[in-house]
C-alpha cells in the first residue's frame, strides 16, 4: 500500500515563490531531488540553509556536537507568546538546567506511574465513539490532549479548566502563523499579530492557575504524584534551583504543544494508515485483543506488530517533520564550506523515504522493521523522536500512549478508508481537509 503523499515543488523557483509555498505547506514547498540528495543547499540574498540527509552529518549535528549547532530561534520565533523561555526554545546553561529537571520525570519507572492515567483517558476515548463517519483528527487531538491533563494534573478534558485550555490552545493553534517571514529573511523584527498575542496571553493565564493551584497542594501536602507535581517539587541535581511557577507555565506550555500536537498526528496517521491496510488492521486488532491495559506497562513489550506498524506510520509521517538549527561557527560539510549562522535543516521527512537508504521507500510496510536489510536504514535513517541530548523527552510516553489509545479503538471498532487525505505540515504533519474515516462496529 502505498499512501498519500505531496507533490514537490520545481526545482528552481524564485523566493517569492517559494516563501508562498512555505506558507501554505513545508513539505510541497521542496523540490523532488531532497529525496535522493545527500545533502542540498539554498542560497538566497538573505539566508544560507543547507539540508543534511547524510548520516554522519546528521550524526555530528545532533549528537557529535550539538554545542555547535544550537537551535535557531528564528524557526521557534512565531511560537514565543506562548512558550517563553520553555526547553524547547532554550540553548546552553539554561537549556541544560531545564532538561536536568524534566528528564527525571519522564524516565521508564515513572511512566509506570503515569500509564493508569493513559489508560483512562484511552477508555472514554473509545466510549465516546460512535459508529459512522468520523473527523479523526478531531478525535486524536481530543484524546491525546485529555492523555496529558491527565497524566500532567491528574484532571480530565471534560473537567471545566481542561476545556477551556483546550479551547484557548486551538484559537491559539489557528491564530498564530508558523511561517512566518522572519524566519525566513534573518534581521527582521518579528512582530505577533494581536489576534496571536491575545491568545497567546490567555492560555497562559490559564496554564498559570493550574500551575497555583498545584503550587498550593504541594504546600498543603495533598498533591497529587503526576508529572506536574513531579517536575515542580524536583530539583535541578547540579544547581538544587527547581522551577519558580514562570518557568513551570513555560514548560506545562510546550508539554501541552509538543506532547499533544505529535500524538494526535501519529495516531490519526496510523488509523489512516491500517485502514488502507484492512490486514495489518486486523493484525494489530488481534494483538491488541490479547493485552490488558489495565494490567500496567510491562504487556507492553511483547506487541510486536503493533510496534511496527507505529514506528512504520512515524517513518512515513514523522509528526515533527523538519529540524532547524544554527551554525555557530563556520565548518565544513562535504567538502562545503558551511558559514556561521548558516542554517542547518534535519529533515526526518526526507531522511525516512530517502531513496538511496530505504528500499521501496513510500510503501507503508510494518514487516520491513524485523527485516535484517533494513538494520542500517533503522539504525541511521530513523530519527522521529530526534537524537543527542535533545532528543524529544516524551518518546517512550508516546509510544504506550499511541498503543493504549489503539487498543481501545480496535477492541471494538473497524476502520475504513474514505478519501485519501493530503498530507501538509506547519509544525506537524497534518491532513489539508482533515482525515475522515467510517467507523463499523466489530
Ligand atoms: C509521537 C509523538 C512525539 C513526537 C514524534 C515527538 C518528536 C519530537 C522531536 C522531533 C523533538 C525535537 C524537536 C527539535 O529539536 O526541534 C521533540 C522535542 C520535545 N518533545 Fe517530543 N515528540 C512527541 C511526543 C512528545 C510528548 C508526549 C511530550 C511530553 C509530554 C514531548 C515533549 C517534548 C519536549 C519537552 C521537547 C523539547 C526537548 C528539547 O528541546 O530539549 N514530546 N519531540
């Protein structure tokens, strides 16, 4: 099965006109030759971009030395209303301080603590489903973003404050432009439209009172143990500084943005995806029917299929479809010079269907993951979740996330495909009118 994918744009096309794609989708904005490119650069009167498909190179970016590629903020500069000064966002010391502090919370032993949680938000997800014609992108982001009020301050979506930040996240979703033309043309200011920074203003007013309300239970004693009361009573190893409740607005702001943003586009990509696939469907439906959630994470480990089949959907869709970082200093990549501040560009989209490391590249094949030709491709080519120390915290959370919301879809629903979507990204892969698939009872 070979799914839905967008066209590239002309090799050669003038920068107005690329900045107008840009706008309107990342992905089609780029010409065919990145698919079997090592590596490509652009050269325009305002910017040097060079993006990198060769391993080593995304290698050296990302893990060798990282220091020398700091994030560009120019990428994330649409996104400051909201996020402040939050790990995403941040380089260096601060960057640093802010990981040491967050990481703890996300480690193996403690998703264990936070899976109860997941499970529930899973369970009203499928209860609420009826049979019929559905919006599932609307469906996934619901669900993923009830997984983390949940697993953040142990409150579903249906709870008042939980609706309304929801609400205010998807105003502010709408308002605020990704590309945005300073990111493109360095030096110029950047400016927030109103409308942005209006609703940029109150979802932070509504993260800080959940962030007060906390403060005030850890202070009482009577707080919940979930990630929120984890990070905020956990303190930096190194300094022994924890989060004032700023800083904790910043980082509940981007949890909510990374954390439920990427889920709801793998999860409403893999649906997609198995019910054009009714097989593999079926496959994981049965596998799915031997698990018990609610039995904890260990079960876990032993879904094969399922496994396949999300990191197969996360190759071909990578919900984060693009990297951006900054030289800081000048270096060279295959025998170019690469010049400080160039802008360096990890493409996990191009990267996963690159034609000379994959074979049968834009096929959706779950088997390829137990097929030993493919060890080298998985192992250098793979990158959904990023590499080296900024390497996405939520990883191991998305995937029992994604696999607990699948068991309870399948447990009692069959998929089946409509129009194929077109695939487009702003900051994650979305579809351009949605995905709407039949839901039939079992
Ligand atoms: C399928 C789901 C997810 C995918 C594909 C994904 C992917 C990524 C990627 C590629 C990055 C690096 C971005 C960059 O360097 O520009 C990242 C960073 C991050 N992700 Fe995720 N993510 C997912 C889910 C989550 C979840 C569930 C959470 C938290 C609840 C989360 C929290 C974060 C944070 C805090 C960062 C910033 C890390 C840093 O810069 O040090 N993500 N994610």
């Amino acid at each position: 099965m070979i799914p839905p994918k967008p066209a590239s744009r002309p090799d050669r096309v003038s920068l107005w006109r690329y900045w107008r794609l840009f706008r309107q989708d990342i992905l089609s904005a780029q010409p065919e030759r990145l698919y079997h490119a090592w590596m490509a650069e652009f050269r325009t009167p305002f910017f040097r971009s060079f993006l990198v498909n060769q391993p080593d190179l995304v290698r050296r970016v990302l893990s060798g030395r990282p220091e020398a590629f700091p994030k560009s903020g120019r990428v994330t500069a649409g996104l400051r209303p909201l996020l402040g000064a939050s790990v995403f966002v941040t380089n260096g010391d601060l960057w640093a301080h802010q990981r040491r502090i967050i990481d703890p919370a996300f480690e193996g032993g403690r998703l264990r603590d936070v899976f109860p949680a997941m499970v529930a938000a899973a369970r009203d997800t499928g209860a609420r489903l009826e049979a019929g014609v559905l919006d599932i992108e609307a469906l996934a982001s619901r669900a993923t973003a009830d997984v983390i009020f949940r697993t953040l301050f142990s409150i579903p979506i249906t709870k008042r404050i939980a609706e309304d930040t929801y609400r205010a996240f998807r105003i502010f979703q709408r308002a605020q432009p990704v590309a945005t033309l300073p990111a493109l043309i360095p030096g110029l200011p950047v400016v927030h439209r109103k409308k942005t920074r209006a609703a940029a203003r109150e979802l932070r007013r509504l993260i800080g009172d959940l962030v007060a309300a906390r403060t005030e239970e850890i202070r009482e004693g009577r707080a919940p143990d979930d990630l929120a009361t984890r990070i905020m009573t956990t303190p930096d190893p190194e300094t022994g500084a924890t989060f004032s409740s700023d800083e904790m607005v910043d980082q509940v702001a981007i949890f909510f943005l990374a954390g439920h943003e990427t889920s709801a586009a793998h999860l409403g990509w893999t649906l997609w995806c198995l019910a054009a696939a009714p097989e593999w469907q079926e496959r994981v439906a049965e596998e799915l029917a031997g698990f018990d959630p609610e039995a904890g994470l260990a079960g876990l480990s032993a879904l094969k299929v399922t496994r396949n089949v999300l990191r197969e959907v996360l190759r071909l869709y990578p919900p984060v479809p693009m990297m951006v970082r900054e030289a800081a200093e000048g270096d060279v990549f295959r025998k170019r010079q690469v010049p400080k501040g160039a802008q360096i560009v990890l493409s996990p989209w191009h990267l996963h269907r690159h034609e000379r490391i994959w074979s049968e590249p834009d096929a959706f094949d779950p088997a390829r993951w137990e097929d030993e030709a493919t060890r080298t491709a998985r192992r250098e080519a793979f990158i959904p979740f990023s590499a080296g120390p900024r390497v996405c915290p939520g990883a191991g959370f998305a995937m029992a996330e994604a696999t607990v919301l699948l068991a309870a879809l399948l447990k009692e629903w069959r998929f089946e495909v409509m129009d194929p979507p077109v695939p487009v990204a702003h900051l994650t892969v979305r579809a351009r009118d949605g995905i709407r698939l039949r839901a039939v009872a079992r």
